[in-house]
C-alpha cells in the first residue's frame, strides 16, 4: 500500500516538476508573423549592402553580391557556419575610405582598435547574438548541406543557404524566417532532391542518396534521391 | 533508504513514467537560445582555426613526473581532450586515467587567479609589480644560507634558470621532496649496478618476481611498465610471462599476478635471501650470507610456507630470463635499503643484470638532469628550519604541509621562517601557510622542458610541454617567466635578451641545435617541428651497470615482534588515481573508483576479514586507527587481500584546504605515520607505523561500484557465493 502511493507521490512531483521545467524556458517570444524573434545586435549589420541585388539606377542602395561564404567561410568545412573573424571585416573596410566615418563602420573599428572611453579593449571580438539557434539534441551540418547543393549540384549559394536562412539578402539584420523544427526538416528530407544537375560534381555510384535505399535508375526519368531519415542523423 | 520497499525495477518504473512526462511537457525548443546567447567570433583566425574542428597539440603531461607525452585536442581555442603521443618512447600514444584528468586541473575552478599577500588570515590581492618588488625587498640582506628553495623533482630548462637565480645568491639549498618517490630503491640501485634508475625489460623477462612494485598502478613509469606488461604476458617466443607478486597489501599488480604471496609486513628481505639459498646458485660471500636463511626459517619469518618457497624457486630456475623488482612495499621500514639489496642481489645472482636490468640512456646536459629526492630532504629541510636557519623560502610544487608526518613537525617550523613564498596553483595546504602566494599558469598553458627520472627509450629524450591553449586566467604566469623576472632583478645584464620564458627556451634549444639532431637545419623550421613532435631525442650515451656481485655490508634484522599495544602494522596504500594527494581537486579521479575495492569519494581502512571477525567489525563500521602520533577514523572495508596483522588506509585523500572537490572528502594517515626513518638513506619509512583498530560504534554503506559476491547477479549464479573469510588468495593461481 505504501509503496503505491509513494510511487505515485514521486510521479504527481515529477511531472510537476517537468512541467515547471518547461514553461520556465520557453522565454523566447515569437512575433505575430510567426518569425524568429527581433534580435537586437551590436552592430546593426546590413546583409543586404553586402550580399543583396545590384542596384542600377541607385548603386549606393543596392548591394554588392558578395557571395555568402566570402564571409561565412566556415559553413562548406565545418558543422557550424561560424561568424566571419573580426579580421575579415577590418579586411576590406580598412580600405573603404568612403564610409570609414559612418557610425556603424566607427563601431566596428572600435573593436578592432579599442574605443576611445576604454570600455572596449582593442582586438576583442563582437558580442553578436545568436539569430539561428537548434536543440542541443539536434545535429545540424552545414558542411554536408553545401556540399550536396552548391558542389555537387551546382545550386545558387544564396537559394542552398535561403532554404532555412531565408532571403538574408534583404535583411539588414538576419532574422529567423523559417521554423527550423523537425516538421521543418522532415518536409524537405521527404521530397525527391535531383541528385545530379548540369554543372553538377560527378559523384560515382555512391553515396548521393542518404537514405538505405538505392534510387530506382530509370533512363526516362530524371534521378532523384531523398535525404537521410534516420532518427540517428540529427539526433546523436 | 536503501532498506525501504522501494526496490529498483519500481524505481525504473518511475523513471520512465517521469521521462515520458518530461518528452511531453517539454515539447518546446527548450535550449533554443535565439537572440540570448552570444555567439562569440575569432577576432583573428589562422587557416586552420575553424570552429568545431579540432587542432592537436603535442605537449608533456603533468600529473605525475614518469613524462609521458600528451596531445590535446584543441577546439575552439579551449582544450577538450588529452590522449597520448604516440612518438615518445615512454607511453607511446598512451595514457592513464591520472592523465587524462590533467584537465581538470586546467579548468579547475579553485585556482588561485590573483597574487596574494597574507594580511592577517586573509590574502590580500596584489599586482605581480608588487610582489616582485616584495621579494626584491624580502632578500635584501639576506645571505645565501638564509634562502631555500624547496621543489618537487624538477629538470630542463626551469631547473638551469633556479640553480642560476639560487647561484646569484650563493645559495645551495635547493631540495628536492616527492612525498612517495621510491627513493630507497633509487639509493640501492646505485649501490648494486651503479645507476638509480636502470631500464627494467619487463617485456624481455619470462618471470616477474615483484617485491611490492606496483608497476601497473603507480610505480616509476606505470603506462610504460603497462605496455611492457603487455608483451611480457604475450611472450617471450610464445612462452607466456609469469607473474608473481609478494607483498602484504594486494596492489593492482598484485591483483594482475598469477601467484600473489601474502609476506609478513618487512620480511621481503628475508624472503629474497631465502629464495637465493633454495637456489643454491651463489658463491662466495653471498653464499655465506645466505647461509642461514634455510627454508624453515624463511618460512616461519615470512609466513610464506615452504612448499610456495619451493614452488617459486622452481619457477626461477625454469624461467630465464627473470626480473625483480623491489618497490615501495619492501623498502618502506627502518631495513628498507637491506630490502631492496637484498632483493638486488636476487637479481644478480638471478643473472638478470645486463638481459632484464640494464642500462639506460641518459641526457648529455647534466644540468637539466632530474634534481630528485624524498623524505629524507625533507627531513633535513625541517630540522633546519626548526634551528632557524633561513630567513625566506620558496616553496613550489609540493605540499608537506599535507604530506609530511605531523610527528615531523613541519607545519610548526615552516612557521618560524620570516618570510615564505609558494608557487601555487590551488590554495592548498602548504600555500595556506605561506605569505606570499604566487599563481601558476596550469601544465596546458606553461611552456618548458623536461628530462624523464626513468628513460624507456634507446634514446635519451627531453619532453616539451607547450601551452595548449590561451590563459584562462590573466594574472597567472608561468614558473619559468617568474624565474626569469627574479633573474632580472639579480642579474639584468645577462638575461635583457629574453622577453619572456619561451624566447629563452626557444633560445637554448636551438643553441643546442646540433646535439638535438637539428644539425644544418633552419632555425625556425627546427623550432617548429620539435614543437610539433613535443620531444626532442638525442642519441644519449647509455651507462653500464656495474657487474659485480656482492653481499658487502647486507644485515638484514629478524621478522619484527609482535607490538602488544599497537599489534597492527599500517600499510598506507598508494592509489593509481590519487597517489600522493597532489591531485585530489580533479573531481575524475574522486569518483573512479579505486581498482580493488571500487570506492569512491571517500577513505577507508582496509582489514582482513579474519582480523575483523576477531575485533568483531563488519565492512562500513567506521573505525579509529590509532598510533603513536595520532589517529584518524574512517570506514571499515573487508579486504582479503591483505595480511591478517596489517591494516591499510589510501594515501591522497583528507585535505583539509585545496579547494572544493579535496577538502574535507576521507582522511590522510600521511599525518598518523611515526617519524622512523630508513637508517641509510634517510627516508621515511612509510610502512613502519604500528597502530590499533577499534570500533567507534558508528555504521555507514560503504558507497562503493561492486556488488555483493555473488549476489542476485539478474538471477543468473555467475559467481558461487564465497564468504570473505573463507578466501584465501595465497593459495590461488
């Protein structure tokens, strides 16, 4: 008898317990929009100056096409994307003498020079926030997703990254416009991918579809192949 | 609540129920973290700096002095993960738990982060401006007699700059003290093959006769000796290497060996003898020595029985080569050094000088050769301190505070120095005594060099330790660019080239380039692949070991009488993981439990079961040891593996400083041993303590991994049932 309602005392305190632990977390509030959340950053970084549409009639308002990994150099090598070095900024603006004097340039100096009241030390690092965040239960690769859709497929880097990034290239700062939940992933891992494309990296008689099963070769239609759908490959 | 009818598959039950309970309500992102968490960007990155991808560093482990070589696993500027390298002849790629804890120690969250200064009881946080200045000042006056200098064992480039900085001084008194060093041992190697430390071949011997040598577990070099083992058990042309292990405590190896012998506690010697009489293979002077050490007698002295005398003396003669080892079990007493030259001179007459005891390569710059020493140094340290001979002191690397016996009486006369200073990279016993305490950079942020005690290889070797990553803390420093700043201050002439430690070291490697095998190389290409390597290996020149055999001077005492009022012998055990205490702080080695009895975060005191049935304990009675100079009360835990008059307590617990994951976990019988003394060497003879068990009354669980002997088992009878009482390990092969 007492066994039983000890056990069900442990279990009444657990899930109380469980679901205090979950309410106390979801602090993040989405917007109506349904977007990620307004990230305010340090510097008030304009995506679409550097990597949006050449703007004929108005150059100074239209950007400069700089492809995504000029900047985000880490994605195609690593899991993570990363953010460009502080160096890789001072780079190319230390000889941009046409906007050196605006405010957010003189900020970005700031860090790399230390600011006048002392408050930054020079050569530290940017304190930006992070827009594209996922469980720490889940797994995400940049590498192998740059791999499959700009080398081998010969994708458009901004359309490979914009699946759940998003048109970054109009934002000034990023901001979430995917949901980035499983539901998410799961969609675009169930449709039929084209495994290869004009242009695209020969890639031999492996290894371009992730699933068990080999793709049906059939001369009349094109070759498609889905990605991973094991539980394993995201949750390690 | 262990007792109570909660059993474990309802509490697996509960489990899953509130696992289930947590998957539901916590379907949320509940660790996304978008627009709160910083994500923090290189500020200059090199090419082969990209975030989740890990770079490897070679460098030298720390934890103990055997100078393995570690590579570190470098990700994101922090260091993650040591694992050996594999180019040192030492551990070849290897590494033991006590390694791969190094960081901890890193990481450790009670360094010491800011000089401090004693104010009263407190410290008061100083610039390093300052406590330069402070030393400048302390010194002024002061002759060189008045300085000491106390280190662990220390080599390379670190211990050139302290003999400098001790020489602008005049100062000779720079000692040495490693709290469990084998310091006897090293004392009648000298004296039988004319080196301290040969190379043992464990691999190349087909019997291991070991006297206490807990070569798997702590002794000397223990990776080395693992790897060494390995082999040794795989064979010599397919013949399988036997071990035997004699001893009073069950070590690792001892638990590894296929014949363990229980001898009564300081009669290794006497058994030695023994077994070179049975052999009947000596002449000469040894054979009058061993006259006397007939079987009956050997056996009523050792409680060995004749016919496992017999047994062994077989062993000997069939196995061929064989190799004896004499370890920390035999030359801890009053007859230590008649221990182990006894058991040397098994060796001899064994013929294994030359086949599995031979000589070792050395490095050729003497002056980075290990500066080594025990007890015995400290020893001499106290009683000069307690004459009040020196005015400052440094103290570095070491803690007597916490190691010394209380009976020594070192706390009281560190006191009376005027002025001490302590190196330290935790607050831990020693440095709590001290006036000045200056923070160290941890062994993965420091640069320098060092010469391995024991060398494994054909060639000499000088191991490289190199920072594996940023300081974590910004006003440590490291022990080298401390030397060098106090060196300034003496001698600002000679030493205005170096900016720093590592420009010094970066100078005197490739001063020496050509010994180093850089010869005609380019400097900065030769500077850059022994960083690359962490060793650098020179072609040493390899000391004979002198042939001669002889008994000359061997009187061993007779098996010690029974004391009525302290019967039992106290056998302070040393642990692979905690050893001597140094490195109790990392929370790792705490909680992997110990390799024979599976304990954890806490002391005990090891007791026959036969002996406890006479005193009536059974296993987590918390009993007091008591002796001569002090006592100390910890849990009871029945162990077979020892001998019925002896009891054993771990050595490296029971701090009393040291920071959060040391103080105040178990007790340290270091301060309970009474101060006797190897009467030729000097050292403390760590077995020698008599002591007497009794119950206190109070009962705690033993919190420990293994279960009951054959117990429940999943219902499965894997292991028959056999009462602690009734095993008799001498008997089993």
């Amino acid at each position: 008898m007492h066994r039983f309602l000890r056990l069900s005392i442990l279990l009444v305190s657990l899930f109380a317990a469980s679901s205090y632990a979950a309410d106390a977390t979801q602090a993040v509030k989405m917007t109506e929009d349904s977007l990620g959340p307004l990230v305010e950053q340090p510097i008030e970084f304009p995506h679409f100056r550097h990597a949006g549409d050449v703007n004929k009639e108005h150059p100074e308002k239209g950007g400069m096409q700089i492809n995504c990994m000029y900047c985000h150099t880490f994605a195609r090598r690593s899991a993570v994307a990363g953010i460009p070095p502080l160096q890789k900024c001072i780079g190319c603006h230390q000889s941009i003498e046409s906007v050196r004097e605006t405010p957010r340039i003189k900020k970005l100096f700031e860090y790399w020079e230390g600011s006048k009241d002392g408050k930054i030390a020079a050569k530290s690092p940017i304190p930006w926030k992070k827009v594209h965040d996922l469980p720490d239960f889940v797994r995400f690769n940049h590498e192998r997703h740059i791999k499959r859709f700009v080398f081998q497929q010969n994708r458009p880097v901004q359309e490979a990254c914009g699946y759940c990034h998003g048109d970054v290239k109009t934002m000034t700062v990023a901001r979430r416009s995917k949901t980035l939940s499983m539901g998410f992933c799961v969609d675009c891992h169930k449709k039929d991918h084209l495994v290869s494309a004009e242009g695209g990296t020969a890639i031999g008689n492996q290894a371009y579809w992730y699933g068990f099963k080999k793709p049906v070769v059939n001369a009349s239609m094109p070759l498609t192949a889905k990605g991973p759908n094991d539980c394993w490959q995201c949750h390690k | 609540m262990i007792d109570s009818s909660f059993d474990r598959r309802d509490f697996l039950k509960v489990l899953g129920w509130g696992g289930a309970a947590v998957a539901l309500s916590g379907c949320g992102n509940t660790s996304v973290e978008d627009g709160k968490e910083t994500v923090v960007s290189y500020v200059e990155a090199t090419d082969f700096m990209i975030p989740s991808i890990g770079v490897y560093y070679n460098s030298t482990c720390a934890q103990c002095d055997a100078g393995c070589s570690i590579n570190g696993r470098v990700r994101e500027g922090r260091v993650l993960k040591l694992e050996g390298n594999p180019a040192s002849a030492i551990n070849r790629g290897k590494l033991c738990g006590l390694g791969q804890a190094g960081v901890q120690h890193h990481y450790n969250p009670d360094r010491v982060r800011e000089p401090l200064l004693r104010n009263g009881e407190k410290g008061e946080t100083i610039t390093w401006e300052k406590a330069y200045a402070l030393i400048a000042e302390k010194l002024q006056g002061v002759s060189g007699e008045e300085i000491a200098f106390l280190t662990g064992a220390m080599s390379g480039h670190t211990k050139v700059l302290l003999e400098n900085y001790l020489a602008s001084f005049g100062c000779k008194n720079h000692f040495a003290y490693e709290a469990i060093a084998p310091g006897v041992v090293r004392a009648a190697n000298k004296k039988a093959y004319g080196v301290a430390m040969p190379r043992y071949n464990i691999n190349k011997a087909k019997l291991v006769l070991s006297f206490g040598a807990d070569f798997l577990g702590n002794w000397v070099s223990p990776v080395h000796f693992s790897q060494q083992y390995g082999q040794f058990r795989k064979g010599v042309n397919g013949q399988r290497g036997v071990l035997v292990q004699v001893e009073s405590k069950m070590t690792l190896t001892g638990a590894n060996a296929d014949r363990w012998l229980v001898v009564r506690p300081g009669t290794e010697g006497i058994l030695a003898l023994g077994l070179i009489n049975a052999l009947g293979a000596a002449s000469g002077d040894v054979a009058a020595e061993v006259k006397d050490y007939d079987k009956a007698r050997v056996s009523k002295d050792t409680g060995v029985s004749v016919e496992q005398i017999d047994k062994l003396v077989a062993l000997l003669k069939s196995h061929t080569p064989s190799l004896v080892l004499a370890g920390s079990a035999a030359e801890g007493y009053a007859h230590g050094s008649q221990n182990a030259a006894a058991i040397n001179l098994l060796n001899q007459v064994l013929g294994n000088v030359g086949k599995t005891v031979v000589g070792a390569a050395s490095v050729p710059f003497p002056q980075m050769a290990p500066i080594l020493g025990n007890t015995a140094a400290l020893a001499s340290v106290s009683d000069a301190l307690d004459a009040g001979k020196y005015k400052v002191m440094f103290s570095c690397g070491v803690n007597p505070v916490f190691s010394a016996p209380t009976a020594m009486k070192f706390k009281e006369h560190f006191a009376k120095v005027g002025f001490k200073v302590a190196f330290a990279h935790y607050l831990d016993e020693t440095a709590l005594q001290a006036d000045l305490v200056l923070p160290l950079d941890s062994a993965l942020e420091d640069w320098g060099t060092s010469v391995p005690e024991y060398m494994a290889g054909d060639d000499a070797q000088i191991n490289i330790q190199q920072p594996l990553m940023e300081r974590l803390h910004a006003n440590t420093r490291g022990f080298g660019d401390i030397l060098l700043a106090l060196l300034k201050q003496r001698n600002p002439e000679s030493y205005k080239n170096y900016p720093d430690y590592y420009a010094y070291l970066r100078g005197a490697v490739l001063q020496n380039k050509n010994a180093l095998g850089g010869e005609g190389a380019d400097d900065d290409e030769f500077w850059n692949a022994s960083l690359s390597n962490g060793i650098l290996k020179l072609a040493g020149p390899v000391a004979g070991l002198s042939g001669g055999v002889s008994a000359g001077g061997l009187s061993l005492p007779n098996a010690p009488v029974a004391d009525a009022q302290y019967p039992l012998h106290l056998i302070p055990s040393v642990n692979a993981n905690l050893r001597d205490g140094r490195n109790a702080n990392q929370p790792w080695l705490q909680e992997s439990p110990d390799p024979l009895t599976t304990i954890v975060w806490d002391s005990w005191v090891e007791i026959h079961p036969k002996k406890a049935a006479e005193l009536g304990i059974v296993e987590g009675d918390i009993v007091e040891v008591a002796g001569k100079n002090g006592s100390i009360k910890a849990q009871a835990y029945l162990f077979p593996g020892i001998h019925p008059d002896a009891i054993s307590v771990p050595l490296g617990r029971g701090h009393d400083a040291m920071g959060r994951y040391a103080k105040g976990f178990g007790v340290n019988p270091f301060h309970i041993l009474d101060a006797i003394f190897d009467k030729e060497t000097g050292e403390l003879a760590m077995h020698e303590t008599r002591v007497k068990v009794s119950k206190t009354g109070q009962r705690v669980i033993v919190v420990k991994d293994e279960g009951a002997a054959g117990g429940k088992q999943m219902g499965k009878k894997i292991a028959v049932r056999t009462s602690t009482d009734k095993v008799d390990l001498s008997k089993e092969v």
